[in-house]
C-alpha cells in the first residue's frame, strides 16, 4: 500500500510504502508496543492517544486491520463504535465528562495520519480550544438541495 502524507507545514507530500505488518496499531493491538489501555473486547481495543490534545484523549481501534472507513465492514465498524460508547460511557460514570468530540479521520486530505481504522475521544471543557480547528462554510446551505439530489 502507498500512503501519502503532508509535512508539517502542509505543502509536500511524501510517498510512505506502508506493510500491514509494520503498522503501529496492528502491533499495539497483538500486544509488541505497550499502550495505556482503557478497553477492551475480542474486537476493539481503546487506549490513551501519546499526543493527546486534552486529558483523557483516547484512541479506539479495530484489532482487525482495515484502513478506514471506506474498506470496514459495517459490523466491524459497530463493533468500534460500541467500543467507543463504552469508553464515553466509562468516563462521564468515573470522572464526570459531558462534553466530548468523537472523530474519525478518513484519508490523507482528512488528516488521518496512521492507515487503520480509528477513532479519537476528545473529552472537552468550555473554551479548551480558543481557536477551532472547525471552519465553517454557511454559504453551502445554499447547496443543500443540489447536494442532496447527488447522492439520492
């Protein structure tokens, strides 16, 4: 598989051949890298982000290796996302968390930057992100019907 990534500063993309077996998370999942480990069942497994953004950052993956969210099987991503209510659930019952983001990057274009399927818990508190990484484009409202229209 050939995976690009931009650097840091957006501009050059870098052409990275990726093997299944050299993946990280395919190794966190068999147990050859240590995690701090949240959760976790015979399909999904949830541990501490090492660059987290907040306190808690989680992240939760398939034990099976899938890409993202274009070659999971629905019942496989399910089983990711029960994982990933779990850990909220786990969190708001232990720490008493409300706010949170669930993000799942699929791509390049999208910043996914490790090629299997993930998701990030983001615990949040009022004002943690002064300046959202979200841009928002109320100009496509406008679009809505003609976008609509394209994938009914």
């Amino acid at each position: 598989m050939t995976w690009y990534v931009k650097n840091a500063c957006g501009k050059t993309e870098l052409v990275i051949r990726f093997r299944m077996s050299d993946c990280i998370f395919c190794k966190i999942a068999r147990g050859e890298i240590p995690a701090h480990k949240v959760y976790e069942d015979e399909h999904a497994l949830a541990f501490f982000d090492i660059t987290p953004t907040a306190a808690y950052h989680t992240l939760v993956i398939s034990k099976k290796h899938y890409t993202n969210m274009l070659d999971i099987p629905a019942d496989e991503a399910a089983h990711i996302m029960r994982a990933a209510k779990r850990v909220v659930d786990l969190y708001k019952n232990k720490l008493g968390m409300t706010d949170v983001n669930i993000i799942n990057n699929t791509g390049t274009a999208a910043n996914q930057e490790v090629p299997h399927i993930h998701f990030h818990i983001i615990p949040r508190t009022a004002g943690d992100w002064k300046d959202s990484p979200w841009q928002r484009h109320p100009e496509l409202r406008e679009k809505f019907d003609e976008m609509l229209a394209r994938v009914k």
